[in-house]
C-alpha cells in the first residue's frame, strides 16, 4: 500500500480529527488556569522576555540559558498579549496538538498500523498534562514539535530520494531536516537523541542496518554533539551544576 493512497489516508484522517477534538476537550481546564511556580522566573519576572530589547539578549548573552528559541517565543507572545495567561496555555495546547498530527505523519511513514492510535495514546496520556498545562513547559511541547517535524522531514527524503534521483527538492527535504533538528535543539537541548532515533528509523524502513545510514545521520549527530558539549558547559558555569551531588565520570 502507498503511503500517500487515498485509501489509507481516509482511514485514519476521522479518528485523527478524533484525537484532535479530545486533546481540546481534555485540556479546556487550562484556558482558566494562571501563572504557577518558576513562570515568573522565565516569563512574567524575566527581563529578557518583558523587555522589548531584550531579543538581542537572548541570543547574545548567557542569559538565555540552552533555550533560547523559547525564550524568543514568550518575547514575541509578550509583545502580542502581555501578560494575559489564557494566549500562552492556548498556544501550549496548540504546540500538542500539532504534535500529536505530526506522530501520526511519523507513524504512518513507518507503516505502522492504526497510527492514529497511537498518536492518541501518546497525546492523552496523564504524563502529557505538565508539559501542556505549565506554561514554562513550553519548551516540551515547542522541541517536541520541531523534533517531530524533522523526523517526518527527513522521512520524507529517503522515500523520495530513489524515486526522484536526489534532485534538488528532495535535498531541501534533508536540509530542513536539519534545520528542524537544530530548531528544537535550540528549544531543549535533551533533544540531542534525534540521531539515534533517526537510525532507528532508517533500521525499521530497512529491516537491517547499512553503513551508507551513518553518513546521511553524521550532520545530525554533530549538532547533537555542539549541543550536547554548549549544555553541559552552560550548566556548570552558569546555571552552578557544580559539587559532589554533580560529579560525574566520563562516561556518564
């Protein structure tokens, strides 16, 4: 069966729509919620966010911490409603849902049967509800959905790579990729599992691992790398991740 058929795109397309309307009905609660715990710290109290200059900040100081594509997002959401909480749990909830579309892309790419399902269990799991419900979360839900947009991306590259020859639009299916993997890296950086992840893949659509899959992950892994490298450096000399109860080996 082809993954683009009409037949296969039917019988999953209405309990998606599903899934959708019961990710909004689930988390109606949340457009009466408020500001909690440390969302002072990164939004409502965080110069870099309530100050219209501070942009500049987030992306050319340490202030940002190793999430500045999220800071950027409540820079922009402050200068459109302010302070209001119920249009940042709005765009939270949206991020899920878009989310949760996107798992489905990823699972029928794979084949896998009854994606919508699985989407669905992935979506409405109790587990969910802090990433969606807690607006500072925002960055679960935003690397989330460049995590998943890069995977369906680069799907779509190697079923298009054969067919079209690797002419220039299926190279622009990889680039964005990559771009989509650095995206939610910048988002959260305990996105660097992408690579291995992406193998995965590769190993599932396959059936069996080919050397000529390390050199089209090798891009991804170096960014997982840098960013692996900028996270622990910024934890330990900005964020005070220092002492006994942070001591680690090598290895680890």
């Amino acid at each position: 069966m082809q993954i683009g058929s009409t037949r296969f795109l039917r019988s999953d397309l209405l309990p998606l729509l599903g899934v959708v309307i019961a990710i909004i009905i689930v988390y109606q609660p949340v457009w009466h919620a408020g500001f909690i715990w440390d969302d002072d710290r990164h939004l409502t109290q965080n110069p870099c966010v309530i100050d219209p200059s501070g942009l500049n900040r987030i992306w050319t100081t340490e202030a940002a911490s190793y999430y500045p594509l999220v800071l950027s997002n409540f820079w922009l959401q402050h200068r459109l409603w302010g302070l209001n909480p119920l249009p940042y749990h709005l765009v939270n909830v949206a991020m899920h849902v878009m989310c949760g579309i996107l798992l489905w892309q990823v699972l029928r790419r794979l084949q896998i049967k009854a994606a919508w399902f699985g989407a669905a269990v992935w979506a409405l799991h109790p587990v969910q509800v802090e990433s969606v419900a807690w607006i500072t979360e925002l960055k679960n839900t935003q690397s989330c959905f460049f995590y998943l947009l890069s995977i369906v991306f680069f799907l779509r590259w190697r079923e298009d790579r054969d067919r079209l020859q690797d002419k220039p639009f299926t190279q622009w299916h990889y680039s964005t990729a990559l771009v989509c993997a650095a995206a939610a890296i910048l988002s959260k950086s305990s996105t660097v599992t992408l690579p291995a992840v992406l193998w995965l893949c590769c190993w599932w659509q396959d059936g069996r691992w080919q050397w000529r899959h390390l050199r089209t992950l090798v891009p991804f892994g170096l960014v997982a790398v840098l960013a692996a490298a900028w996270t622990i450096w910024e934890q330990r000399f900005h964020a005070g991740a220092i002492g006994n109860e942070w001591a680690q080996t090598g290895i680890e």
